[in-house]
C-alpha cells in the first residue's frame, strides 16, 4: 500500500480510513487518493540552508530551556516547596 517513502503513507492511510468511515455509514461515494513524488534532485544549498536553520533553531532553543529549569528551582526555593 505505501511507498518506502514515509510521505506517501499519510495520504494513503487518511484515504483507507476515510473509506472505512463512508461503508460504515452505507454511503455509495468513495475517496480516490494518488500522490506524485516530489522532486528528489539533489540541491544542497537547500538542505545546507534547512540544516543550518534547524541547528540555529536547537541552539537557541537548548540555551533558553536550562534557565526556564533554573528559574523553576530557584523559586521552589524561595517559597519552601518540597516534593513528597
């Protein structure tokens, strides 16, 4: 039924339940659902420039999240809160 392409498979698996769901309730109309593979040329400046962007996303995202944890501590501390 899917490709190995792990894209192919959302539309495939929405069209079998989508399917499921008209013979439950006895309609006569059908989905029909093909999909073309995309272009898989190879540009690297496209995966350079997804790659760096992702990278820049984690970098700030792991610098924000150790003070968001510190900040819960510190204030855990200030009110005398203790887990049981």
């Amino acid at each position: 039924m899917c490709s190995p392409e792990p894209i192919n498979c959302f539309p495939m698996l929405l069209n079998i339940l989508s399917n499921t769901f008209l013979r439950l309730f006895h309609s006569t109309a059908r989905f029909r659902v093909w999909s073309q593979l995309f272009y898989t040329g190879e540009n690297t400046e496209l995966k350079n420039y997804i790659f760096f962007g992702l990278f820049t996303y984690l970098l700030v995202l792991a610098a924000g999240l150790p003070p968001l944890f510190a900040m819960g501590t510190v204030e855990d501390y200030k009110v005398k809160s203790r887990s049981c």
